[in-house]
C-alpha cells in the first residue's frame, strides 16, 4: 500500500460530532460521579510489534504449528522481542458498505486503530490505559497479532469472512479469539460458526439479547451491555425524567431491532406497566412505500415521543418524511434514537448510546491522548498495511477508497465509542489468553479454556473503571457502563450551540455513570426550550359542567326569590300597625319570607360544580344544599300551618262563646318537630356519611384519557351511584318534608270556609297547586334528565323558584292590593251564605274581638252539635235572631288582649 498520507482538502462540513470538553458546571456535575483528570500531554508512540510479529508469520510460514488455539512458531522466542507462541485475534469489521466507505469510515478506521494499539499494549506491558497490562509481557509467554477482515455490513459476507479464518491452513496465522462484529445482524451468524469451531468471539457493538443463548452461540461475549441494559436505561429515562407514558417505537426488521424490541418491551414491564408503547417494524433497508406505511401510522397514532431502534439509513429514510407530515420538527413532537451512528442525526432529537467515557473522565483522557499519538506517518503506513483487501479491487483501487480517511485532519482527532469498546474486547482476549497459560505452562489453550478466562477477566479499561462480564453470558454487567443521551442542536460554524445556527452539533446532555443519571447540559427539544412537551396533544374534556345559561337563570331563580322573600319581609315589617297585615299575624308571615328565602339559597349551592369553584369548594355546596332545602320547605310550610291552626282555634271558641288566648308559642311546636326532624337526620347525615362530589368517567379515548365526565353529590361511603347511601337519607327527609306539606295542606282545607283575610286558605290551595304541577312535570324529567347535568339542574332549581314565588306571590299580593286600598273593614269570619257570623274586628292593638254570631252555625270539626247562643233558630226567625245578636254585641265582647293574641 501507499506509504505517503497527504492532508487532503476538506468541504465545510453541514453536521458536525464532538465531543468536546464540558463546561465548568457539567465538570463540576462529572466530577460527583467518576474519577476525573486533566488532559495528558500527547506523547508519540510507534505500532512497532505489529509489523514484528507479522514478518515472522510471512518467515515461518507452512511451518506453523498449533497447541489449541494459539500458534507456535519455530524460534527460541528472542527474535523482536516477541515470543514462539502467538494469539493471533483478527478484528472482525464492517467497512465498505456497497462498494464504497460509508461517512462512517472515519470511525471506523480509528476502531482499527485502537485495536492495533491494545496489541501493541499487550505485546509490549504497557500499563497507560488498562493497569493490568502493565509488565504483561515480563509474565506472559504469549504474543498477539491481528488483521483486519471485512464483513462489509453483510451477514453472508460475514459468515463466509469466519469460514474463511476458522479453515485456515498452517500457511496463514489461524485465530485464537475474534473480535467483532459491529452489528447484531452479522454477530448472530458469525458467532454461531466460530462457536462451533470453537473460538471465542468478542463483539464491541452488538447488543442483541439473543447472543445470550448459549445453546446457539456457546462462545460469545461482549464489552458492551446487551439491549436489555440498554433499554431498561432507556425506559427509565422516559418514564422518569420526561413523564412519558405513551410512546411510538419505529424498530428495523432485523435481529439488532426485533432483539432490542423485546428487550424494551420488557423494560417497560419492570419500570411502569401502565406506559403505553406502540411498536411498528421498518426494514432494515426501507423503500419509500415502507416509510410511507410507518409515518402514516405514526401520525394516525397522536402520539408526540417516538424512539427508533434504528440504524442509519433507515433513520434517514423516515425522518424527512415524518416532517412533511408534520410529526417531526413541529415543537410538539420529539424525537429519539437507539444509537444510529454517524453524523447525519437530525436536530433537535437524541441518542441514547453505550460510551466509553466523557472528557475529564481519567479513564476517557488516557485513552484520548495514547490515540492521538498514534497520528504519525510510520504508524499511518502500519494501519494502512493491515486494511482488508479484495478480490474485485486492485492495491490501487483499495488505496484510493482507504487513503482519504487515514489522511484526513480529524483522523485519531475525535474519540468514537466504538474506539473505546474495540480495543477493551482485544484487551479482554489478551488478558483472557495469558491467565489460562499461566494455569497451564504448556500452553494448552483452548477455546473453551480462553472463554471462561475471559469471562472472569475484571479490569479498569477505557470504556470504565470497573468492566465486569456476566459469568454465564460473558455480557458486560450494565451497571459497569457508562451511558449518555446526547442532544443534536444548532450550532455555529465553531460547533458551538446556536439557535439559529445552520450547522448541528451533538453535546451530551445526560450522562448515566452507572448509578444515575446526571445532567451536563440541559436538553433542549425540537421547540428550542428545555421544557418536555406533553406526550399527548391536549385534550378538550366535556365535564359535563352546567350551561353558562342554566347557571344564570339559576342563580337569577335565586337572586329574585331572595329579594322577593325579603321584600316582603320588609313591608311586612314596616306595615306590621295596618290592619291588613295584623289580621294576618306578621310573626308566622317573617316566618314565611324566611323559609322562602332560605329555601330560594339552596338554588346557589345547587349551581356550585368544578366549573365555579373548586372540588372542595363543590363538596361543601353538595352538603349545604340538603340543609337549605330541607330547612326552607319545613320552615315555610310549618308557618303557613301554624298561622291556619291559630286562627282555626279561635274561632272553634268563638263557636263555644269562650274567651281563649292563643299565642304563637302554642302553635309553633310543630314548626319545632318538623325542623327539629330535618335537622337531626341532616346531622346524622353530614356527620356519619357526608356528600361529596364525584367524578365519573363516562368516556376515554384509544390512550385511556377521559374525553367526558360527570360530576355529582354522593356520600363519601357509598361504592356507585345506585349504592342505597345515597338516597337513604333523601327519603327520610322526603318524609319529613312531605309531611309538612301535607299539614299544611291539611289545615287550609279545615279553614276553606273562613274569609281569606284571616286564613288565607285560597291562597295555600293556589301556592300547593302550583307545587303539585310542578311536581307532576318536574319530577318525572328529574328522573329522565338525570344523566344531564344541565337539564337536571335547570329544571330543580325552577321547580325550588316555583315553590318560593307561588308562596310569597300568592301570600302578600292579595294583602298589598287591600293594603293600598285601605280595606280596614270589618271582615266576616266565614264565606257561608248560609252559616255566617255577623263580624269580628282585630283591634288596634291586634286582638281579635268577636262580635257577632250567625243565625243558625252548624258544628265544629268535632262535630259536635255545639251552639253559639245556646238556643237554635230556624232561618225564618231572622229577625229575633238580629235582635239577640245585638243583644251580644252590647253585653258579651271577649275581652281586648294587650298582647295582640285571641
């Protein structure tokens, strides 16, 4: 090959991947979890046993003996240094991709590099990295060597590469251990072959969880975590830190995607079961029929998170796409990947990744610096020396696709993962190699041997302080990982983040040392914020509140029942000297205009939801509101029956001619027994088993979200809306209340007979007219509108209005009208053509005289046979009768009470 590297001219890159060193705040948030260093001086190294130990196998080839799987070569050991028995561990590698070097193929000639570097380390003792190396070549009688084989990205290729080595005659250097591949897809079959010829294989990259089945790939480990450790990471990432519960999964059809799917499916089951992850497979290689399939599912979805298991040519597939169709770069839609490699990751999303370290990480730094010196023209030439070749391609053609990336600028410049973990696998099989020959000084090394030694190497290498395998796996222990999330954002032409630059850089933003996570720099999303936007887009829930117009004209019900109550309270009081209102006793009309006006307040509480207050606020209306309503119907139709009893009193002396004296205190107990009553259970009630308001969900969307709800009051014990706690106690009041209606139903009709101005029995009949219709009507559309709030509420809080102005309208309109007109009369006791007493007049003071009786008055409600005057006149004897009539009036008035009472 070539030996002369020319610096060749490079475009003004568009994307641009580093990893540079972190400000003082991330040092400083670094510093908390790992062992932190300050950059090492750069010092020039040589790759000098490389091409040592590669002229002895060219001397002594056809005469190369094997003792397992290491080579023994003639020679007493002395010659270069190098020893007679060689581990030879070919490195395993995709590198041409179609013919041609991927944009990867920096990369991916610097993970040659260090690869070449951990056998020069080997070789040589050198500690710099990996302490345990130190002095190996003092203690270990084996050398190492290595080439490079190129799978080109295929699994066929790959399987044929691995036949090709594993068959090997002793005219070419046969393996001891391999190292590769890079992905799952081509490791699955090439570690099924080299298992079977019994030769470990160490992958650096490939993370599918299938590789754990020993009976297919007996022999396989790796440096990196397996997908399981990768994901459950991821999931934890998701759930915890973004509060994602709803989340798209874009996976390739292949084994790197199907075995990472599974994996994340069930890191989802550990982390949170609920989260939701909806999963669409791509392959690997999509055409444009296939993006258009997944995107359009994708946006059908709702979802606003997507996390793609892919690589990247299908990353660059869908990503254009799903911005036409608005799911990517709109502000609201984020964007993940597992680890696409390259530099084309588009802005303003992430990767999640395995990494080897950060700068200002010790274990980082020494790596960084031994690579860097490796940048010179004599190991230039070593590197060039040991790329693959081909059949199809001459030395000229493979120099001319190989020789621009080993001579460009940033070559050995900017560290790769890939770097990292390729160089601890070479590192693992040569330690692995020089414990079993130490356990059997005849070298007896065979593959079963080398790989159980290699599980149970432990050492601080460059991806970590502590790398450690599963002792049945041979995977590496997640937790000996680090792990980043690295944020691609806008940057400047200095690669540094600008909002509004043209160019994307990769910074990481979040870093797991093993224990946690740590934030080094705030991520910034596809909005330009730091702030994670929802995972679902918002949603309109219909609550069910009550109509905007149903609440006005509810609380309007309310506000004109309240100033009707105490508007008439007010003139009752201020006219309470006239007669029309004395004949009327104004104690037991306040009584009514308070009754009304607490009943009219139960409208408000009634109206009071989620909408207008808060829940609680809504609990305590949910309680207030049986206790006005209650209260208010017993107080209002207890007076109207007190009021009537009190009269009916009276005039059943009038009918005995006794003088009796009939005060409120007398009437008022069955007011007591009646509010007493509801007060009771309304304690009981509140106390024990107290309203509340619920929430029933009435309807979810795909995502189990409430798209409609419904409120209502119901006893915090009770299980449903049907439970019997809700309603038991409505009915006690029912009764209570219904009762009081009844008696008062009960005493107007006992006093139909008597003039209006002292009873009002007309009156009761009309207001209980009105109730019965409104009942009639309201009721049954209660029953039928209780499952709309709106109706429901309407229609009650019009039936309550109803109740109060039938009452209070049919109460004091008829005495404001005779008060205006000054009707100070005397006023007949009864409206019977045929039974009349002649008159009673309410004195100035408020008593009422009797003075006057009928002709001929038939029986009280006893029924007995009482007589006014003692002696029974027939109606023709009018004019005797008038004349003793007078005789009474003259002779035989009850009484005046100072007291206003009959």
């Amino acid at each position: 090959q070539a030996s002369t590297h020319h610096q060749a001219p490079r475009p003004p890159p568009s994307y641009i991947l580093l990893l540079t060193e972190p400000e003082a705040t991330a040092r400083d948030n670094l510093s908390h979890c790992c062992t932190t260093t300050p950059n090492l001086p750069t010092a020039m190294a040589v790759l000098s046993t490389i091409p040592e130990i590669d002229a002895l196998w060219a001397e002594h080839s056809g005469n190369i003996t094997r003792s397992g799987n290491v080579n023994i070569l003639p020679g007493d050991g002395s010659s270069g240094g190098a020893g007679n028995i060689v581990c030879h561990i070919p490195f395993v590698a995709g590198v041409l991709r179609g013919g041609a070097l991927p944009r990867a193929g920096l990369r991916i000639f610097e993970a040659v590099a260090a690869t070449m570097m951990a056998i020069q380390h080997l070789n040589t003792g050198d500690g710099s990295i990996v302490p345990e190396v130190a002095g190996l070549d003092a203690r270990c009688p084996i050398r190492f060597s290595t080439e490079v084989l190129d799978t080109e990205w295929s699994p066929k290729v790959g399987v044929a590469k691995i036949i090709e080595l594993t068959t090997r005659d002793n005219t070419e250097p046969q393996p001891c251990a391999i190292v590769g591949a890079w992905l799952s897809s081509v490791t699955l079959p090439t570690s099924i072959v080299s298992g079977l010829s019994g030769y470990p294989q160490i992958s650096p990259s490939a993370t599918s969880v299938d590789l754990d089945d020993k009976t297919l790939y007996p022999l396989f480990m790796r440096t990196t975590a397996s997908s399981a450790g990768d994901a459950l990471l991821v999931v934890q990432y998701f759930r915890n830190t973004l509060n994602v519960k709803n989340l798209g999964v874009v996976q390739q059809n292949d084994a790197y995607g199907q075995a990472y799917g599974k994996a994340f499916q069930e890191a989802v089951k550990l982390v949170d079961p609920s989260m939701r992850v909806f999963v669409i497979d791509i392959p690997a290689d999509p055409s444009a029929e296939d993006v258009a399939r997944v995107v359009a599912s994708l946006k059908e979805s709702q979802l606003q998170y997507f996390f793609g298991i892919l690589l990247t040519p299908p990353m660059q597939a869908i990503y254009p796409v799903a911005v036409e169709e608005g799911i990517a770069d709109t502000g609201t839609h984020e964007w993940f990947w597992s680890n696409p490699g390259g530099s084309d990751v588009p802005k303003g999303t992430g990767t999640f990744t395995s990494v080897g370290g950060l700068p200002g990480i010790s274990t980082y730094d020494n790596f960084a610096a031994a690579v860097k010196s490796l940048k010179n023209d004599e190991n230039l030439d070593i590197l060039a020396s040991k790329m693959p070749t081909y059949e199809r391609f001459s030395p000229e053609e493979t120099n001319a696709l190989f020789d621009p990336a080993l001579s460009d600028e940033d070559f050995l410049e900017d560290i790769a993962k890939l770097s990292m973990f390729a160089y601890d696998a070479v590192i693992t099989a040569g330690l692995g190699a020089c414990n079993v020959s130490s356990a059997a000084p005849n070298g007896e090394l065979t593959g079963e041997l080398l790989f159980s030694a290699m599980k149970n190497v432990s050492f601080a290498g460059a991806t970590g302080p502590s790398l450690q395998f599963d002792g049945t796996t041979g995977t590496r222990l997640p937790e000996t990982q680090y792990f980043s999330l690295q944020n691609y954002v806008p940057a400047n032409e200095n690669g540094e983040y600008d909002a509004n630059g043209a160019n994307v850089v990769g910074r990481v933003s979040q870093f797991y040392d093993g224990n946690e996570w740590t934030e080094l720099e705030p991520y910034i999303f596809s909005d330009g914020s730091s702030k994670p936007p929802p995972d679902l887009p918002s949603l309109e829930v219909d609550h069910n509140y009550y109509h905007t117009a149903a609440l006005v004209f509810g609380f309007l019900f309310a506000a004109v029942g309240i100033l009707l109550a105490l508007s008439f309270a007010g003139w009752t009081y201020k006219c309470r000297t006239s007669f029309v209102v004395k004949v009327s006793q104004p104690v037991f009309l306040l009584l009514i205009c308070s009754g009304c006006l607490v009943l009219a307040s139960s409208i408000i509480p009634l109206g009071m939801d989620p909408s207008i207050v808060s829940v609680e606020g809504a609990s305590r209306a949910c309680i207030a509101f049986p206790w006005l309503l209650s209260i208010g119907l017993s107080v209002t139709f207890c007076a109207l029956h007190c009021k009537t009893r009190r009269v009916l009193q009276v005039m059943r002396a009038a009918q005995s001619m006794r003088r009796v004296t009939i005060t409120a205190s007398q009437v008022i107990p069955m007011m007591i027994l009646f509010v007493g009553a509801n007060v009771v259970v309304l304690i009981v009630w509140t106390a024990v088993d107290p309203l509340e308001w619920h929430t029933d969900v009435v309807e979810v969307d795909f995502f189990g979200r409430s798209i409609e709800t419904r409120g209502y009051c119901r006893s915090v014990n009770s299980e449903s809306e049907d439970d019997f706690r809700n309603w038991i106690y409505w009915v006690f009041l029912a009764v209570i209340n219904v009762g009081s209606i009844l008696i008062a139903f009960y005493s107007a009709y006992k006093a139909k007979d008597m003039d209006d101005k002292l009873a009002e029995s007309r009156s009761i009949f009309f207001a209980l007219g009105v109730l019965v219709i409104a009942s009639f009507v309201g009721i049954p559309v209660l029953i039928i509108a209780n499952e709309n709030s709106t109706a429901f509420y309407f229609v009650l809080s019009a039936i309550i209005f109803m109740i109060v102005s039938s009452v209070l309208g049919f109460m004091f309109v008829p005495k404001i009208i005779r008060w205006r007109k000054g009707d100070d009369e005397r006023i007949s006791v009864t409206r019977s053509s045929t039974h009349q007493l002649r008159g009673s007049v309410l004195s100035a003071s408020g008593s009422v005289r009797v003075s006057g009786i009928a002709t001929s008055v038939r029986s009280g409600s006893d029924g007995a046979g009482a007589r006014l005057s003692g002696v029974e006149r027939q109606q023709s004897e009018s004019n005797e009768s008038n004349e003793k009539v007078a005789a009474l009036e003259n002779g035989s008035s009850l009484k005046e009470q100072s007291t206003g009472d009959v």
